[in-house]
C-alpha cells in the first residue's frame, strides 16, 4: 500500500459530507482514513475511491467512545504508515426532546461524540502536527452551534461546546502552525433521503455536499498567513 | 419547620458567590435549599441564617453525578415540604492544560458537573414550575461562556454548553411561565481567598458575592412581561 | 429652583420607556432633564412629576443635530445648575425598506440618531462624569441591535453602531468610574397605541415600560465592583 | 474596449488588498473597475494589469460621498457597456481617539465611508443582479466589526454598521441570488508600508493580500446552494 501521500482522516462518513469530504481530499492528493461506527457501510465509497487510484482505508470507531477512537487511530498509523495531516470530524449526536423528557445519559452521549470524541481524536493527530509545524483540524458544527434552541438542548449543548473546544484549539494551536477551523452547516444537506423526501424542492434549496467539501479544501489550502477560523453556509434561500 | 414559604434552592456553596445567594434569597423570604459536595463546609452558613429565623435545608449533593443531585431533591422537596420554586445553578469544573494534556475524562467530568448536572438539577424542579406556571431558573456562567481562550478547553465547553441549554430552556419554559436565565461572571469574586492572596488589589477590581447575588435577586423578581436572558456581570477595571 | 439633587438626563422621551425612565429616576431622588423633539408633549409628563415634587426640566432637543444637543444640555446645566450624573439615551431612527429603496439619506438619518446623537449627548456629560469618577450612561438597543433582518438594514445598521458606541466607551471609561451599559429591547413596549391597537394580546406579552425602567434603576445602582455591560429584555411569549 | 467580459469592481484600492482583489478577479476573467479617491494611485496597478491583457477602467471616487459613488458607477457602466457582477467594498475611515475627543463629524464621516458608501454602491449594481438573479457582494470587515475596543468608537461603529448592513442584504437579497457576504480581517496586511515598518516579523505574521483575494474569489465562485455569509481571516500568531 502506498504511504507516500499525506493521510486525511475523515470521521462521520455518512452518505452526504463524509463521503464529499473524502472524494475531495483524494482528489487533492491524501490517502484517506474514513471512520465510521459501521465500516461495512463505507465498502461502496471505498471502491470507488479505490477504482480511481487511491488510498483508503475504512476502520470501525464510534466518535462517542474515546478507547474506540484511539484504536482506529491506531489502526490508520499502522496500516497507511504515517501520521495524519488532516483530520475532519464530523460526528454529532441527534436529539429532538422537551426538556422535561431529555435523559441526562442523552445529553451525555450527545456531548460525548460531538465533544469528547472531537477531543480524542484530535489527541491521537495533534502530536505530530505540533512536531511538524502543521495540520489542518477541522470541525463540522450546525445551526446550532450559535443558537440554543426550543428542544434541541442536546444538539446545541454540545455543538456550543465543540465550538468553544474549536476555538480553545485554534488560539493554542494555531501559532504552533496547526490550523483548526469551524463550519457552521446551516441547512439540510443533498443527502439522497433528503432529496426524496422532499420532491418539490429546488435541489439548490439543500446545502450540496460537494461544495460544502470543496470549502473545506480550500480552508486547508489557505496559508497560515491568512487563516479562517469560523464560517457558515447555508442555501441561498435558507432562512437564518 | 415552617414550609410556608416559598424554596430556592442553590447548588454549588462554597465561601462566595453560593452563600451571598443563600442570604439573599433567605432575606427575601425563602427557605433555602443548600446542596454541595461537603455539606459540613455549609453549617457555618447554615447556622448563621438560622440565627436570623431563616429555614436552611443543607444536603450532600455531586453536580457531577446525576443520582447524587436527585437524591439532594429528594430530601430537600421531603423535609421543606415543597417543591422549589428557584434554582440556582453555580458549579462547574475547572481545568487549565493544554489541549494535549486534557484528559477526555477531564472534559467529561467538567461537562458532567456544568451541563448535565445543570440539566438533571432543572429536571427535578421544572414539573412543578410548569404545572404553576411560575418558577426561576439561574445558571451561572463565565468569561468561558462566551470565549474558548488557549488552555481552557475544558472550562470553556462546559460553560458554551451550559449556555445552550439555558438557552434552549428560555426558549421552551419562557412561554409556560418560567424565568430562565444566564448570568456571565467575568473576574475573579471576592473570596477570602482571592483577596488575601492579592492584598494590593483595589477591593472593587473583585466582583463583590452580595451585589452579583443582588442581581441574581432582581433577576428572579423581574415580571414576566420584561425578563432577562442573558446579563454579564465584571469590576470596573476588568478587561474586556 | 432646587439643584442640590443629582440630575438625570433622558433623551427620547414618548408616552412609553422615557416617560417611565423619568418617573423610576425622579422616585430615586434625581432631579429630571427630559429632552425631546417636541417638547410640548412632555408637558402632561413634567405636570405630573412636579406635583409628585419632583424637579424636572424639559427642553426641545433633536438627537439627529449635534448642535440642537449642545444647545439641549447647555440649557439643563444652566437651569438646574449642576452637571448630570446619569444619561439614559433611548432614540433611534426606523425605517421598514427594501435594501433598494432605502435612501442614503435615511441610513444616515437613522445614524445620526442613534449613534452621533449618542456619542455628542455622551460627550455633553462624560467630561463631569470622569472628572468625579462617577456617572451612568444607559443606551436603549433593540432586536435590531444583534440581528441585520430584511428590511431593517437602516435601523439595524444604527443600532449594531450604538452597540460598538457602547462597548467602547465602557472599555474606556469603565476603569474612570462610568458605567455605560446596553440594554437590548427585544418586544413591544406597553405603550397606548401598542395595546389598544392589539387588544387580544395578552398584556404581558408586551414589555412593561415600568419593568424596563426599574431595570435601568437598577443597572444605576450597581456598586462598581459588579458592574453589567448588557442585558436583554423581552416578554416570556416573545420568540427570540 | 472589449466589454464580453462581466465585470467587478473594487472600491478602495490601495496597494494591499485591492490591488490583490483586482488581479484575483481579472484573473478570473473579469473586466475590473477601480474606484478610488485618488486615481492616479490607479495608474501603475492598471497598467500593470492591462499588459496582461485585462481590461481595467480606475474611476475617481469618494466612498463617503454618495454623488461621488453614483457618477463612478455610471461612468464604469458606460465605458465597459454593462453592469457590474461583483461588487467589492473596501473602504473604511480609521479615526483612534478618547471618545471624549472623537468629534461627531468624525465619527459621521466614517459612518458615511464604511456604511452609507456601501448601500449606494450597493444601489449602484443591485438593480441588475437582483433582475438576473446572479451577482456577488463582499464587505470587507475588521477586528472592530466584533469588538468595541476602547478608542476605537469611531471604527467600530462603523464597522459594526456595515456588518449589520452585510446582514440584512444577505437575508433579503439571498433568495433572490445576490451572494452578500463579509470578510472579517483581523490582523495588519502585509502592505509594503506595514512590512517595512516592523522588519523584524514573521512575514507569514501579516495577512497576505493575494490570500485574502483567493477567499473573495472562492465566496464568489461558492454555488448558490452552498454560500458562506461570513468569514474571518487572520494570520496564525494572530492573538484573537
């Protein structure tokens, strides 16, 4: 297996951003270490990465358990041969509830794959970067990440708090030349289950993960000159 | 024990900002329900409200674990007959490392004491605040609250996340008759030990415990038409 | 005419806040200087507070013109014979337009009240204020002070401009002993024409203007140790 | 003159960040208008980009002067035979003073430059954009966008105006395909003047300009499904 090429890992590989996020990195020259709690499910994307000549490897780790995270780091030093150079961290816990009816053990979970797991993972990459004098972080946060609101106490407890973990990283980072960044998705992504479900709706009506992807190139790329350390997208027809 | 009056209850009393609250809102006219990790440090106050014809309830009480603060609601709506009709929430954890030394069970612990306890503490008095219509509920946050400064990674998404949640609370219980809201302290209060250890400090560049709980009790009486979310709180001299 | 009193000024002064600003701050053992375009309106306001013994000055005063202000406090310092020692600043310019049609010289209406009446009001009163150490300078903001919303890019523009005013002058004249504090009005105030042109609406689902005004007495009133740069209000049925 | 070409115009160009936006943009295959208050400071940066083969008309223009702005405009959509697709607004009046010495015609004049400038701009190349559902508008913004800095009333006022401004374009002009967006520069650019005074920093220590430029151009070339509305840039040893 190929080990020249510097390593993206790429964690919350679902059908939409993950795999966006994956085929941009590939594209621009990463071999890719993809993350997620069913690996079976990413045997498609790694194909077709694959087919196209690059390096990907899919290991099975749950963002909301530390020791699951660490092995699969593990498992991508080992098996690709060298340290990350760009970590995406994607996962983030759902949960749609009155106060009076969120169970502290959902809040918990949902603070533990949005935050913890954020944390672990970025221990299991940062000390190479640090050695190195460079890395890119970054961080996938949600409407909610600004704004508590009615009912989604556990997604914004823990979209807040990545969010702080984001800017606590980035002031002490970023002078050791580690960029670590944070995207704000305001609005549905093209997911294929979007998509259907809502028929009658102008396609660019949904964020498209592609392009959110390419954002996320073109934030590695920026020089440590001139770094961006929050923005948002959204459609343009997307109220906010 | 008289259980006429009306109970707030203050979780996280230590010599400071936990004890100004248990004046304030005895003088008032409530009852007091004191919870802390060491109720013995709570009988000196104890005694000195009770010395004034105050009824003072204090329990053992973990904020960082869930059972622990359902155990301390017990006892408190058991033996001052009521349910509360305030909550105030001080705790949180503190850490100051480097992101490469944070511990996840350090962030964990920090979130579990700021939010999750925040959240389970809310759980035992809402029921009865909802069925009223009527009810106040003060979170204490921080300078992290709203800034995730270098090494403060654990402070600062605990208290992001605790932010969220009142938020999200505000918005849900607001309409129901529920007063929720979030104070930012941003400098150092007036404990003994503060000021012994920085004698030549001008004595008002510390935020003062009586008048911060003065707020807390302006807050708590202001009418529902005209109600505070979010307030700071800092020395005249403190940087901002 | 009695000046041993101290003297609060209120710019911007209708049926709704100023007029109970006037009323809270008089109660506290202020004389008044009430500033208004028309000054024939205040009449009724200054009646019945000098029947409640009560020292108040009212004097015609365009907050959009620098000058009309100078002229405005000249007359205030002469008449009651002292420096003020509170300023509570409330106008502000509305226009509803489409960013098409709002006229150059709407926006820059809108900011000359807002935030240049501001900065010449703030100026008429800061040099006593920093010579004694002493002073409170309250602003009125708004929804519009945290959200540029469609449509409201005039008033938002001022009001986010007023909030920088703000800021600054706090940073600056806090360690001189000079509160300055924002207060963000997120609602509709109880004045007439509001809640007889909405006669279902629950009356609390408008802002109590004497609510709002025991607020800013109580912002006054804060030792300078504890000190708050801004708070919001809003009734408890006002989505936010 | 070749006018097949859409065209951008950059208004504010001085040897940083204009100069770069233009280059960046004709590269991009733009014909470009430059409005500038002296546009002889024009002549070597159109030269420059007319030997490459771009097509460069410089304007004299006033930003704090709205006739100013209209005759550039008309004069640019004259000469290159169509309206504009890409508005770039740079300029901004720096006044740092005491708020007690900041004079109320200073801090007018920057409003007018940073704010009122950016609507009749704004006004200027709209109509078109909204008929056609396509154009691009990017605000430049600064530390002082954010933070009221003491001494710093009179930027950040403004600053604070145009981002409010940015805000309500983006929210009614969005669903119509007008990309509005703003930049929040947090640092010094690496000017010539700026480099040459502190000879002993880091040149990665200054924001490059031609980075800066390739943000713009990326918000430009975001599909409307996918757009940022906001962004910050700054160097890696930047204190934020």
């Amino acid at each position: 297996m190929a080990a020249k090429k510097p390593i993206a890992v790429v964690i919350g590989v679902g059908p939409g951003l993950g795999a966006s996020l994956a085929r941009r990195f590939a594209t621009g020259g990463y071999s890719i270490g993809l993350i997620a709690r069913n690996e079976s499910n990413l045997e498609p994307l790694q194909k077709e990465l694959e087919q196209q000549g690059h390096t990907v490897l899919s290991v099975k780790g749950d963002a909301g358990d530390v020791s699951s995270i660490k092995n699969a780091f593990n498992t991508i030093r080992t098996q690709l041969g060298n340290d990350p150079e760009v970590l995406l961290y994607n996962p983030s816990g759902f949960v749609y509830k009155s106060i009076l009816d969120l169970k502290p053990e959902e809040l918990q979970n949902s603070l533990n794959i949005s935050v913890v797991g954020a944390l672990a993972a970025s221990q299991e990459v940062l000390p190479a970067m640090v050695k190195n004098g460079k890395g890119t972080i970054l961080f996938t946060g949600a409407t909610a990440s600004l704004r508590g609101s009615s009912k989604f106490a556990g997604l914004a407890a823990s979209k807040f708090a990545l969010r702080a973990l984001a800017q606590s990283m980035a002031r002490e980072l970023g002078p050791q030349g580690v960029h670590v960044a944070h995207v704000i998705i305001d609005g549905q992504i093209n997911t294929p289950r979007q998509v259907k479900g809502q028929p009658d709706k102008d396609i660019d009506s949904f964020l498209n993960s592609d392009a959110i992807a390419e954002t996320y190139w073109q934030l590695h790329v920026q020089p440590r000159s001139t770094w961006t350390q929050e923005l948002d997208l959204r459609p343009y027809v997307e109220k906010f």
